[in-house]
C-alpha cells in the first residue's frame, strides 16, 4: 500500500504547569526544544504546522513552517489537532502529529509510524499498554469525530482510538522507542541533558 501524503503538526500550546516554564524554549544543544522537533519532523514531511495558545512566543522557525493558533485555551491536544488538521485539510492526506518537548525523536521513527497507517485512521504506538498519542500518523478524515468530540467536551485525545479504525503498533515494530521520551519535569528535562 502507498505511504500517505503526509504533513506534520507538532504542538506546543500546553501550559507546561510542571515544567515551571514554556518548554518549547528549553535550550537542547544547540537548540531550543520546539526548533529540534520542528527539524526533525520537517525532514520527514511537509507541509509542517506549530500549533501554539494565542499570544504565545515561540523561537524562530525555518522559512515555510506555519504557526496556527488554538482557538480555544484549555482544551488540550484534541483541540491542538483540530487547529492543525483544519488548516492542512485538503493539503493531506494524513498527518504525522508530535509534541514539542521530545528531544530525542528521530526521523527513522516517523517514517516507521508512517508506513504503519496501511488502511486505517489512526496507527499509534503503543508500550507496554500505553497509548502514545503525541507520536502518531492520523487521516485527515478523523477531523469531523475530532470535531464532534471536542463540542461534546470530550478531550481526551485517546478516546478518539474507540471512534475510528486504529492501529496500535506494538515495540516490536520499532527499532528504538526513545523517539518516544518526552520531558515533563525540570528533573526530567536534566536527565536528558544529560543523556544528550
């Protein structure tokens, strides 16, 4: 089966509460956080999407990288994805979706996800049980259940697994999975200094 046409949105709108400060400005090498991941998703597909909370600053990106804006604060990743596929609908066929604060995402790992959707709406990777839902490949035919679900109040983004065909990829079908590491915490966030 044929990869997707496949665009990127990565999202960086959260409040970082238990960071204590806006993570996609954490310095990572050479490198804010949101500047590494932009990098590395946009090495892989394009058209690529920043989402961010209205009025948040974010580092410079490189030319053609589009900065969208939720429309509603508090809603989380749903609504994050819903401002990023309505702006690429029509553009896309699917769209590879991340956070912002996971330093050590590697593109053979989006590639893999990619080639993993085959012919359903969602592939996820799925560890030891948990869903990963900030390092998946979604159709942008899920922006009407997207929709549904967020004028339901229903926010959490893995309920949209139970709505449409979703394919969980197991660790056996990835070659690493510390793509999937993210930093929530300041101690967090010096382990992978550290490790960098």
């Amino acid at each position: 089966m044929a990869l997707p046409n496949t665009g990127g949105i990565i999202l960086c709108g959260g409040e970082s509460s238990r960071m204590g400060r806006a993570k996609a400005w954490l310095p990572f090498g050479d490198e804010f956080l949101l500047q590494r991941v932009v990098r590395v998703v946009a090495g892989v597909v394009q058209p690529v999407v920043v989402v961010a909370a209205p009025g948040q600053e974010v580092p410079p990106l490189p030319e053609g990288i589009e900065i969208v804006r939720d429309s509603l604060l508090g809603q989380g990743p749903l609504a994050g994805l819903a401002a990023g596929l309505a702006v690429l609908d029509g553009r896309v066929d699917a769209v590879y979706l991340s956070s912002c604060d996971a330093p050590f995402l590697k593109p053979e790992f989006v590639r893999t996800v990619i080639g993993r959707l085959q012919e359903y709406a969602v592939a996820v990777p799925q560890i030891q049980g948990y869903p990963h839902p900030l390092a998946a490949i979604y159709r942008l035919s899920v922006r009407a259940v997207v929709e549904r679900m967020l004028a339901e109040n229903r926010l959490r983004l893995r309920d949209l697994f139970d709505a449409v065909p979703t394919r969980f990829l197991g660790a056996e079908m990835f070659e690493e999975v510390e793509s999937l590491l993210n930093v929530n915490t300041p101690a967090e966030y010096e382990l992978a200094l550290r490790r960098l």
